[in-house]
C-alpha cells in the first residue's frame, strides 16, 4: 500500500512540475509582451519563491537516492505539498498577471 502511495504521489510531483513550468513561461511572455520592463511586487515574489523551489527540489530528489528508504515516504510528501503550493501560487499569479495586462 505504502508503494502505490508513493507512486501516486511521485506522479502528482511530475505533472505538477509540468504546471509550473507551463505557468512560468506564460507569466514570463504575458510581461514580454506587454512591453512591462519589470513585473509587479507580487509577481517578482512568486517567481523568486519559484526560482528557490527550483533549486531545493533538486536537493530533496537527490536526498531520496541518498537517505534510508525509512525517509523517502517524508521525502516525497514534502516535495509534493510544496510543489502543489508553488503551482497554486503561480496560476494565481498568471491569471493576476494577465488581469492587470489587458
């Protein structure tokens, strides 16, 4: 049981960092595009919140080949609920982004 959970939640990971990146870009070309030379407050927060997670998700996915097999259940449920909050907040900031651009 224990495996398929981890399975099922090592997939959620995978798609949501699709979403992330998916977000990103769109957040990244709607300020390009706008002719906006910098993005708000807001915006600049999530994406340096994003550009960190980046980064240590890296060190967690590394941990999980490195830690006792006792940590990996940890492990993925941590980097799984964080990524779930880094892609919330970056739709929240894309259709933000895209309110204040029209």
């Amino acid at each position: 049981m224990e495996q398929i959970f981890l399975t099922v939640l090592t997939i959620i990971f995978i798609v949501e960092s699709f979403f992330e990146i998916r977000y990103f870009t769109q957040i990244r070309n709607t300020f390009v595009n706008s002719g906006r030379a910098t993005p708000t407050k807001r915006v600049q927060r999530i994406i340096k919140i994003e550009n960190m997670w980046s980064w240590v998700s890296w060190i967690f996915l590394f941990l999980l080949f490195i830690l006792p097999d006792l940590y990996t259940m940890l492990v993925i449920c941590v980097i799984t609920l964080i990524e779930t909050w880094v892609v919330y907040e970056l739709y929240n900031a894309r259709d933000y982004v895209q309110r204040i651009n029209k």
